[in-house]
C-alpha cells in the first residue's frame, strides 16, 4: 500500500492548481458535497486521489447555533484539499452566524446550498426554495459575506421547474453580492435526479457573466470529463457520483488510470482513516460495506459481491471479501453509465 500511496502522490502532483476568483484549487475537478458521504475521512481520501477540493456535507445553522454537538463534530476538517464547509437555512442572520463559528475551523471558504430538494430543507423556505425568494438569497450572500473574511460560494439548481429556470438571476445576484463563485448542478428541483443535466444552460450563463461558474452534473467517466474540459466555459467542474464508482476519475486530465485493482488499497485508506478519525466499529463497518459496493457497481459480479459483503458482519471477512474482489477484477470494465445510481440527495 505504500507503493500505491507513493506512486498516487507522484501523479496528483501533476496536477495543475486551478484559482478560481481567489481561491487555488488543486486542480480543476473538486469533489461534491454528498450528505452521509463526504465525511471527513472520505473527503480525505478524495483529496489523497487529486480532488482539486472538497466541500462537507450541508450542516444545519440552526444546529450549529444551538451547538448541537454531533452537528458541531461534522465542522471538523482533517488532512483535506481546499476544504469548504456547505451551510444551509432560512434565515440570513442565522446562517452569518453559522458561518463565523464554521470558518473558525479552517474552512477555505463557505458555500451556502441553495440546491438541496428534500422536502424537509425546502418546505422551510431553505436549499432550491431559496432560488423562489431571491431578495432572501441576495440578503444571506451578503449576511454571511458580511460576517467572515473567507470567500463565500452558492452552490444552485437550474430553478424550480423546467418552466421556472432562474438560475442566471441567482448568478447575477451572487456576482453583485460578491459570491466567489456559483456551483450550477444542471437540473431543476422537479427533476430530482431524473433525466440528464443541461449543460447548454450551465455553458451559456457561464459564458455570459464574469463571476466564475463551476459546472455539475452526470460527468460519470474520464472521456466524458476530458472532452467538457476541451470545450467548457466554466472555471472548474464539480463531481458527485462519478467518485464513488472510480475515484480516478480526478485523474482525468492526464490521461493516467489506475486499476480497479488499487480500489482494494482505496478501501484500506478509508478505513485507516476511520480509525485515526476514531469512528466506531459498527460505523466504520457501514462505511466500508457502502463504498465497497459503490466501487463494485458496474464491475462483473457486482451483485454477488454485494450480497456477499451485505450479509457478512465481521469486519476482517468484509475486508478480506474486498481484497479479494477487485483484483481479480483487473482487466474488467467498469460500466460508468448507470441512471439509477444514487438516484436521491441534498442537491
Ligand atoms: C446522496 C447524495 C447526497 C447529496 N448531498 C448534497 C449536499 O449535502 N449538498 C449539496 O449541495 N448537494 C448534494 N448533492 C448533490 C451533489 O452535490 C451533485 O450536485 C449532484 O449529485 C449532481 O452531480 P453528479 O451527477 O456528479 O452526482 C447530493 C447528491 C446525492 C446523490
């Protein structure tokens, strides 16, 4: 594993660094934030795979004001690639309030999320529903922008519904309240995560405003994310989903892959992670089994693998199943397309 570790190091560093308004980010594909997965182990190891950056999950202000102890722990940052901690709320004083207690832990900047379509966020007026009252959108960015010294980002839908796109009015808010940069996720809040992205409509307002864009959505494959890069008018491109299938993919622009046999040595760096991140064993038992089977996906006999590592309880045989599974996986393909994949989310 340390030869792996060595060698992944050796080529992450040639990745070029990437400023976008005045933040240097180690290259120009920076890691979603996932809620439930991008823990602070795993956006080390996504940093450890060249993540240009990473963001946190959305964390509550609410909580974090009311110092709910377990949402304060999730503001810790490890060994992370221009971390970024993602608030959300309703209410502009209370997110500026968030946000100084959240840059105290030495978040690079703060994004606010203005995308998240569960239910429970936006039925409080919070995540996409802030797209629905921009004078409240405006009135955040410039509450929090107000309140910190670090750069502040938003992170959007396309707008509420395909007769409701307003995400270029988002953008010209943020450019005039000073946001550093907009995250554009290509679909609408109706969509959930159905059908594609729109790209043309993330292309066209990035090519129209001076505020950088960061472009999101479905790039699932190293071919697809060269090609954006040949052609794109965005700053930087965001990635979900892809990483949790082949966190190589951060590779993508210097033509260097790893095996499918290293996402054995992937899952021994998670988990030596979990342990210096003195997580429990049933978490760390959890974890394992859900990364394992998002790094099967695709892969011939996923799906035994996935039985097999959903039934076992013992942490050693869930480890030796893995060690086991994706070396002898070597010179398969993994199928990176695949619509139904984590068909649910915070954004
Ligand atoms: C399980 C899951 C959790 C998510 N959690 C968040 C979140 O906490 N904050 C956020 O802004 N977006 C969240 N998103 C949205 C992603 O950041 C991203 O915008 C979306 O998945 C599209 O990118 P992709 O096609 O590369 O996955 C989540 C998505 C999924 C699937």
């Amino acid at each position: 594993m340390k030869k792996f570790i060595e060698d992944l190091t050796n080529i992450t560093g040639q990745l070029k660094p990437s400023l976008i308004g005045s933040i240097n980010f180690k290259s120009k594909l920076i890691m979603a934030p996932l809620a439930g997965i991008t823990t602070s182990p795993f956006r080390e190891l996504m940093s450890t795979c060249g993540a240009g950056g990473v963001v946190t999950e959305l964390i509550s202000s609410h909580a974090i004001t009311h110092s709910n102890q377990k949402t304060l722990n999730m503001l810790r940052l490890g060994d992370e690639a221009i971390p970024a901690i993602q608030l959300f709320g309703n209410s502009p004083e209370m997110m500026a309030t968030a946000a100084i207690i959240a840059a105290k832990y030495g978040a690079k900047y703060i994004d606010i999320n203005m995308g998240c379509p569960v239910k429970k966020v936006t039925s409080r007026g919070a995540g996409a529903a802030l797209m629905k009252t921009p004078a409240i959108a405006a009135e955040m960015i410039r509450q929090v922008k107000k309140s910190i010294s670090i750069p502040v980002t938003i992170k959007i839908r396309l707008g509420q519904n395909e007769d409701k796109i307003n995400a270029e009015e988002i953008v010209k808010i943020a450019q005039e309240e000073g946001a550093e940069f907009v995250t554009i996720h290509g679909r609408t809040l109706n969509q959930g995560y159905r059908g594609n992205a729109n790209w043309d409509i993330i292309e066209n307002i990035a090519s129209k405003y001076q505020i950088p864009i960061v472009g999101n959505g479905d790039l699932f494959s190293s071919e697809k994310i060269k090609s954006r890069l040949k052609i794109t008018n965005c700053k930087a491109l965001m990635l979900g989903r892809g990483p949790l299938k082949n966190p190589f993919l951060f590779l993508a622009e210097l033509d260097h892959n790893f095996g499918i046999k290293d996402y054995s040595s992937l899952i021994e760096i998670l988990l030596s992670k979990m342990v210096a991140a003195n997580y429990n064993d049933k978490l760390i038992i959890t974890n394992i089994k859900k990364h394992a089977v998002w790094l099967s996906s695709g892969l011939p006999g996923a799906s035994k693998f996935r039985y097999n590592v959903f039934t076992e309880h013992s942490l050693t045989k869930i480890m030796n199943l893995a060690l086991a599974f994706f070396p002898s996986n070597e010179n398969s393909e993994q199928i990176t397309e695949d619509e139904s994949f984590l068909a649910g989310g915070h954004g």
